[in-house]
C-alpha cells in the first residue's frame, strides 16, 4: 500500500484565481495559467515561482509537453512558455 503525500500551495497572485492547472509528468513542476501571463513552480521546493508575461488575452489552458516544455493558450493562440 502506498500513501500519497500532500502538499498545499497558495498561487494566489492578487488578480483573481488561476484559470487552468497543470502538473509535470514527473510531477515535479507545476503551471498555473492566469490573466496576463504563467507561472511555473518548482513543488519539491518553496521556491518563488518563475513568471512569464503574456498579452492582455488570459491563459485559459497549460500543459506540459513531451519533454518538459510548456505549452500555453486561449481560444485565439497556442504559445511555448518554457
């Protein structure tokens, strides 16, 4: 039987709540999707997360694609983040 191991983390930013979620593979790496932009968190640590602007349209979904990249979008765009 194994046990999962929890870990809670505030991606509060100040500019409402994330609008999408996304765990690594590994599940090492974290991307949260916002208005304005994506942050990427390192969750074996409490870092401070890694930010990248983007323009006024919202992130509305993050992935993360086969060999670690991450992948951002909204109905009008697909981008590579990292």
């Amino acid at each position: 039987m194994s046990v999962a191991r929890l870990r809670e983390f505030n991606i509060s930013m100040g500019q409402g709540r994330a609008l999408s979620v996304s765990f690594s593979a590994d599940g090492k790496r974290l991307a949260t999707g916002w208005r304005g932009g994506v942050q990427l968190w390192d969750v074996r640590n409490d870092a401070k997360p890694l930010w990248a602007e983007s323009d006024e349209e919202p992130e509305s979904t993050v992935a993360f694609l086969p060999g670690g990249r991450v992948a951002a979008g909204n109905t009008r765009r697909v981008r590579r983040v990292h």
